[in-house]
C-alpha cells in the first residue's frame, strides 16, 4: 500500500513538473516578437481574438481589412469626420497605446472633451482585455516603420490611464 502511494505521489510530482514546462515553452512560442500593448507581450492568440473582435465590432465603420471609410479626411454633413483608416494608411500609429485605449474605451470625448464623433465609447461593450486584443490585432497589421514609430510615441508618453 505504502509503495502505490509513493507511486501516485511521484506521478503527480512530475505531472505538474510537466504542465509547467509545457505551458512556460507554449506561452513563450505565442509571443509576438516586437509586439507589445501598454507594456505586457502580445500573444497570437491575443491577436486571433482582437481580429475576431474587430471585426464585429470595428469593421462596419473602420472597414474588414481596416481601410477606413471613403474620403476620410472631409467632414460628413452631420460635421464629424469619417471612420478613418487602421492601416499604415491612416493614422492611428502616430497616437500612443494609452491614447488609442482611451479613445476607444470613452470614446473620443475622453481626450478631446466635447469633440462629438460617430464613434462610440466602448466601454461596458468591450473589456479592458478585449480593446487591448483589437488593438494588439490592429498593430500587428503594421509595416515595421510604422509599428517602430507608434512604439516609441508609446514609450514617451508618461500619462495614466
């Protein structure tokens, strides 16, 4: 009896010992080398969800390969500008990582208070996690110049969320 349970007690010693070399060595391969989002690592799987995300949330305006909408520099009738681009084409990646989650949890009200936009605020639709996983997602769609230029717009920018 005494031998099962040394037996029992080995095989769960090193059954964690094995979870948690697997989960360290999986987590580690999941990273997205040159990506982060308000200083944590990105994982693919953060940006699988974020692309998911985005486009259902996001895409109807901001379009499905994150084009923005026709003509988004003029203002519409109704005086607010158009969805604009996501891509390199744009200029999301000239705002930091805490500007763009602001921006997108409060809406753009947040940073300029009064400015009325199409735009909604997300929060109470998305989480902190979720907005964090759509703009992982919409930052790995970058070319390097512009990915390199938004990370260091984030690394000088010394506000709180």
């Amino acid at each position: 009896m005494r031998r099962i349970a040394i037996i029992g007690a080995a095989i769960v010693a090193l059954s964690a010992i094995g979870f948690a070399v697997l989960a360290q060595s999986e987590s580690d391969d999941d990273l997205v080398e040159g990506l982060s989002f308000l200083g944590e690592p990105v994982t693919v799987a953060d940006i699988a969800a974020g692309e998911t995300l985005y486009a259902e949330n996001c895409a109807s305006c901001h379009g499905a390969e994150l084009e923005g909408q026709p003509d988004w520099r003029r203002r519409l009738d109704n005086g607010r500008m158009p969805a604009p681009p996501h891509d390199e084409t744009g200029h999301t990646w000239h705002h930091s990582d805490r500007n763009l989650f602001i921006v997108t949890k409060g809406g753009v009200g947040a940073i300029v208070p009064g400015y009325e936009s199409d735009m909604p605020a997300y929060e109470g639709i998305l989480t902190d996690d979720e907005i964090a996983d759509v703009l992982s997602y919409i930052k790995s769609t970058w070319p390097d110049r512009q990915r390199e230029f938004q990370a260091e717009v984030t690394a000088n920018d010394k506000g709180d969320l």
